[in-house]
C-alpha cells in the first residue's frame, strides 16, 4: 500500500527534513528509481562526484542511503518516499544491493523477534546497526547497553518508580 504524502510527513525528523527533501522529490533528480511490495529504491545526482544510493523498507519502515547526513531518515529517503507517494515511482525490480539489504533487515527482525520471544529482551536498534561502517555498530551496541534488559528492566524500572511515587 501507498503512503500518503502525511504519512511521510510524519516519519520526517523535522519540518525542515521535508522542506529540504521537497525539492529533491522530482523524477529528473534521480536514476535507477524502483519500488515493489516492500522496498523503494533510487540513486540521487546530488553535487558530489558519486550518487546517493536510497533504500526505503515500506513495510518494517527502515531507510538507508549512502549520503552522510546522520538525519534519519534523511532529505533523499523522504524525497524517494514524496516520490511514491505521488506515483511517481514506476514498479520495478530491486537492484541485488537493495535486495540484500532487505533480506538481511528480514533475518534482524526474524532473529530479534526469536530473542524476545525466549526471554532475550535486549532489543537493537535495528536502523542504527545498519547504518555503514563501525560507526552504526558501535551505536547499536551502545544503545543496546544503554536499554538494559529491554522491557524486563523497563518494567522493573516503572514498578520502582511507581512505589517510590507511593512512597514504598
């Protein structure tokens, strides 16, 4: 199913993330521009010598692109998603790079969703752990650290802040 331009709104960082993807959301900007049942993809001609790989997972809703904005999702995945949502992006094949990133989103979601289901609730974020290079890893790692034992520790958490609030 479509996104309606709202909707793209609403995943946006900001106001100004749509105000800078606005102009980059016409079909002349980009090459290679595609979407299936699950993922939107194009290459975007910004001033750099190299273009802005785009991918957009419609359905788990994630982004990746290869500019160096660390804005998720950032002016070309909102632009890309602008695109579709006007019907502007013809149905098409995924490129193998676009596919192996879907896949490889799949397998995360699947593995995650077996961890919590035996108890595992030490969650990843997912978008961070794709971004390209140590970076994105190093993040997901933190934020993994940073979460604890996921909800069990949330839910530890909210009980003892709800008998402190009582007073107990």
């Amino acid at each position: 199913m479509v996104w309606s331009v709202e909707q793209v709104e609403a995943v946006a960082p900001s106001p100004a993330a749509i105000t800078g993807a606005q102009p980059l959301a016409t079909p002349g900007r980009w090459f290679d521009v595609g979407a299936d049942d699950r993922v939107i993809w194009g290459s975007f001609q910004g001033s750099g010598a190299e273009p802005y790989d785009t991918a957009v997972d419609h359905v788990g809703v994630g982004y990746l692109c290869t500019c160096p904005s660390r804005m998720l999702p950032c002016k070309h995945a909102l632009a890309l998603l602008l695109m579709w949502s006007r019907d502007l992006v013809p149905i098409g094949v995924p490129a193998v790079k676009v596919e192996v990133w879907i896949q490889r989103r799949h397998a995360r979601a699947v593995q995650e969703a077996s961890a919590w289901e035996l108890g595992d609730g030490a969650g990843v974020n997912v978008e961070a752990a794709e971004r390209s290079g140590e970076e994105g890893a190093e993040e997901a790692a933190a934020e993994a650290r940073d979460n604890g034992d996921g909800a069990q520790n949330g839910a530890q958490n909210g009980a003892q802040n709800g008998a402190q609030a009582r007073g107990n």
